[in-house]
C-alpha cells in the first residue's frame, strides 16, 4: 500500500510560512527552512514589542505629566498622589493630552487638587 503524505496540507503550511516571511532579506524570504526560523523570531519580537510599547507610552505621558506639573510647580508625585486623594478619575493617558494640548484645562486640574 503506498504511503500517505498529505501534500495539498504540507504544500499550504509552507505557502503560509513563505508569505508571511515576504520583505525578509536574501534566503529568509526563499528558503522554507530559513524563513521558518526567521519568522519565529519575528513573531517573537512582535509579541514582546506588543507589550513594550504600552509600557512606553506610559513613561512618555509620565515624562509629559512631569514637566507640566513642574512648570505649575507641583511634582509629579505629589500630582499624581493628589489627584487620587480627591478622587479624580484622570489617567495619565488623559492627563498627558491636557498637558500637551489644553494647557488651560490642565492647570485646572492642577489648582483643583492644590
């Protein structure tokens, strides 16, 4: 009985590999091996990054947070601990976009929880 090897799925797995792995440089887009192996660490690096860049934005509106503050002189410490004391439902998110864009609104706050 001849063997089975299932090519029409064997032959989609490698299609799949090699167009995800389009615009790598030299063999790693050609070679299903090699593109295999590359693309495993691309997807890697992707997964992780997903995570690092939230964390980067946060240092960015922190950085933004600080230097507004500073200029209304408060920290941005006592900012942050102040705005939770009175309870006020900002996230830094929002806060670095009053910071940055709405310097009015953003001192607002800031006399608000002073």
């Amino acid at each position: 009985m001849p063997r089975s090897v299932n090519s029409v799925a064997s032959r989609a797995r490698r299609k799949k590999v090699l167009k995800n792995a389009r615009g790598f440089f030299g063999a790693r887009s050609k070679v299903f091996t090699v593109a295999k192996n590359a693309l495993d660490h691309a997807m890697k690096y992707a997964y992780i990054n997903r995570k690092e860049k939230k964390r980067l934005y946060r240092r960015l509106w922190i950085a933004r947070i600080n230097a507004a503050a500073r200029m209304e002189g408060i920290s941005y410490s006592r900012l942050i601990f102040a705005l939770n004391q009175h309870n006020v439902g900002l996230n830094r998110k929002v806060l670095a976009d009053l910071a940055m864009n709405h310097l009015d609104a953003f001192k607002a706050v800031v006399n608000s929880v002073k």
